[in-house]
C-alpha cells in the first residue's frame, strides 16, 4: 500500500477552506516547540468580506518579553492559479492599516501567478510602514498541514486520515508478525 498524499481536492468549498485556514492558526497555539504564546482568530462572517477573510492576532515570547503581531489573511479558494486581479479591489496596505495590522497573508488552493509574487516582492520591498505581505501556494500551504494536529486533518482531510490510520495500522500489524 502506497503512503496517502495529503490533497486540498478534499476540499470542497471557500467557506470549507477558510474553517480550515482559521482551525490551522488555532492549531499553533498548542504548537509545545514554538514560542507562540496566544493565538487570536476572528473570522469575517458571511457576505463580503472587503479582503479579510480571517484576523489572525498572534503572542509570542522571546524569553525576556512579549510581542504582538497581527496579520490580515485571505483565502483564494479558486480551480485557478491566483494573479493581482483576482484580488478584492481594496488597496492591500490600506487594508493592513485599516485593522492595524503588521502584514497580509494570502492563501490560495492552488499557485499565485508570476504577476501576484512580483507584486508582493515590491509591496515588501517598498512599503513605507514596513507591512510584511506573504503568500502561500497550495502546496506550501499542505507541507504546513502535514505537520498540523491531527484533529485537523481528520476534520477536513477524512479520506487521507482514513488511509493513514489503515497504513499504520497494517505496519504495525506486519511488526507484530515478524
């Protein structure tokens, strides 16, 4: 039997993907090897969301104090790879500023196109009030999933959960035969 592969075809709708988003960032929170120490997330409800799909307030701990960052995320939940025009008309920085925010995360199922990634590059190289703006393709997104809790990816994920209790479940079988 082949190992399961972990895949957002699962998936099968934006507001499934955006629950999935905002159960990964309350994931972190109970993350014992980081040093996130409280994790806020409020989602935007239903309607237009006006490009925030999820506020995402982080603690963290250095060892001597605590700092705060907060991001606006938004999910692009498309069949296609993701380019500027996709985006919600609203002016990203304004957006970050907005909702006092540190940065822009946007998180697609599949790939930001050429376009979006060089925008970003300059939005970070350029912003004035030093906003961090971050994107995550779909597999980017997935290689962080595979090492989420795995409340997780049994919630969203039944298929590949399924399997890979079936693969532990005949090795450890074949460990007891030998």
């Amino acid at each position: 039997m082949k190992p399961p592969i972990l895949s957002l075809d699962e998936i099968k709708t934006d507001k499934q993907f955006e629950e999935l988003v905002a159960a990964y960032f309350r994931s972190r929170r109970s993350k014992k090897s980081s040093n996130i120490d409280r994790v806020d997330v409020n989602h935007s409800g239903v309607g237009p969301d006006g490009g925030k799909d999820i506020l995402v307030d982080l603690q963290f701990s250095d060892g001597i104090g605590g700092f705060n960052r907060r991001w606006v995320v938004q999910c692009k939940y498309h069949n296609r790879n993701i380019s500027p025009s996709t985006l919600n008309d609203n002016n990203i920085p304004t957006l970050i500023h907005s909702y006092n925010a540190d940065g822009y995360l946007l998180i697609c199922r599949k790939n930001p196109t050429s376009k979006l990634t060089a925008l970003f590059d300059r939005l970070n190289q350029n912003c004035n009030f030093k906003y961090r703006y971050e994107v995550w393709s779909g597999p980017m997104f997935l290689s962080q999933l595979l090492i989420a809790d795995e409340k997780i990816k049994k919630q969203f994920f039944p298929i590949y959960y399924s399997n890979e209790k079936m693969l532990e479940k005949k090795k450890t079988t074949n460990k007891k035969t030998r």
